[in-house]
C-alpha cells in the first residue's frame, strides 16, 4: 500500500489482508539498501493470522521516494510517523542488521509506541571496515560481493535453503543490485556512527527477543549478548552454523521464533 510519511511517497508491504482496526500490528525494518521483500514469509503469515502488516520499504529504498537517512535516529523517528500515518498507536516491531538498529532505536526513543521487540543480527557496535565502506562509496560492486559473502555461513553457499529451487547468495546480490547508488553508503554510515545503543536498550520498556547467527561475522554473536544484557528481561536464541541473513538461511525457525515474541 502507499502512505504519505512526513510528506514522502511511502511504499509499505501489508502482506496478504487489508489493515483493520481491531487488530494488533507489526512492523518490519529492513537493513542497509534492501526493501521489504526480505519480510515476505513473515509478512504474509502476520497478515493471515489477523494482525495489521507494515513492512515498508525505507525512504530512498525499494519503492519509495526520497533520499535515504544516514542516521539511526532520524529512521527510528520515521518509524513512528509511518505507525501515526497509519492511525496506529502501538505495535510490535522487528528489525533486521540495520534494521535492528533502527527497531531498537524507536522502541529506546518512543517506548509507549511498542509491545515487543524483536532484534535480528544485531550489535552495538555496527562498525563497517574502511574498506567496505570506501566501495559503498564509490558503488563499488565489491562492496554487494564482500557483504553477500560475509552475510551467509559456508554451507549456504553452496545451496541447502528449506525453500526449493531458492538461490540464496544470487537473490541477494541481485536485491542490492537494484539499490540506487549512494543509499547503501548512507545506511553503512549510519551503522557505524550510531552510538547511542546502549542507551536506548536501557530505554527499551517491552519484552524483547535477539535472533543470533552462530557464525555471524557482521554482527558477531559476542556484541548481541552485550547488548541483550542491556535490555531489561531480553532473550537470546543463537542460531547454529548460521551467520547473518538468518530470515533466508532458516526461515522456518525464524518465523516460529516471531511468533513466539510478536
């Protein structure tokens, strides 16, 4: 569906059903220069099993307009503009990499907006090598090639996904592919240089889950538990032999894990 959001042509994935009010929703946040195509099964269980589904594409990601933010902060406040462009006073919400960031950043800034919270691949600190970030720069193909190839474990490599005929390392260097040039860098940037996690997970007033990749190199399982030890009550699940795009290497887990926290 298409919102207005703080005067910006929005694109939001509502999954299968039409938003109705006497229903509880749920927010995806996708990563750096991604869309919301990343959400798509849990989308589309979410809106099915009666829950309102805004899983939107980022300003200057996928289909909507604008220029893309390169802070964390400014994102995590979108969020909550999008949530009142919809007349929707809370929701869970489930971030993804930088998506993460910005979930636990919008549930720190606007805690009475959110019921729970769900952290997938996530640390503090995010910090980005200088060479990836030189590449995104520079739209650099080798900045797509070093974060596809980081972001799944070696096994994935070679095939394996739940989902038949799915080309796991292909599909995501096509999405990024897709990115407009700049919007990835800005997203990187904005990883790096957020640091006010920390205080925002103390801020974080609702129940929260961390979904961890064992062999996640981009956000290591080491500074998701430092950061789940922030956040009051958080519970951690740690996905083995998997690494960072855990929605595509174990989808099936992944969403029963959502629905034990959304």
């Amino acid at each position: 569906m298409q919102l207005t959001v703080d005067g910006r042509p929005t694109f939001v994935y509502a999954g299968a059903q039409e938003h109705r009010t006497d229903q509880s929703a749920v927010v995806f946040v996708h990563g750096a220069g991604l869309d919301h195509t990343v959400w798509v099964l849990p989308s589309r269980y979410f809106s099915r099993h009666g829950f309102n589904v805004l899983a939107p594409d980022l300003p200057g990601h996928g289909r909507s307009a604008g220029d893309a933010f390169d802070q964390i902060e400014t994102m995590a406040d979108w969020i909550v503009a999008m949530l009142d462009a919809s007349d929707i006073q809370q929701a869970a919400i489930v971030g993804h990499s930088m998506g993460s960031l910005v979930a636990l950043a919008s549930a720190g800034r606007h805690p009475s907006r959110y019921r729970s919270l769900c952290l997938i691949g996530s640390a503090i600190p995010m910090s980005v090598t200088d060479t990836l970030m030189d590449c995104a720069r520079d739209n650099d193909h080798t900045a797509i090639e070093m974060l596809t190839y980081w972001g799944y474990a070696t096994r994935y490599h070679l095939g394996g996904n739940e989902n038949p005929g799915m080309w796991m390392i292909g599909g995501t260097l096509r999405l990024w592919e897709q990115t407009a040039p700049g919007v990835l860098h800005r997203g990187l940037q904005a990883c790096h240089a957020y640091e006010a996690g920390i205080t925002h997970a103390r801020a974080v007033r609702c129940p929260t889950l961390l979904l961890l990749g064992e062999r996640d190199i981009m956000t290591p399982v080491r500074y998701g538990r430092e950061l789940a030890s922030e956040i009051e009550g958080a519970r951690t699940t740690i996905f083995k032999g998997s690494a960072h795009h855990l929605m595509t290497e174990r989808p099936d887990e992944i969403l029963d894990a959502l629905i034990s926290i959304v």
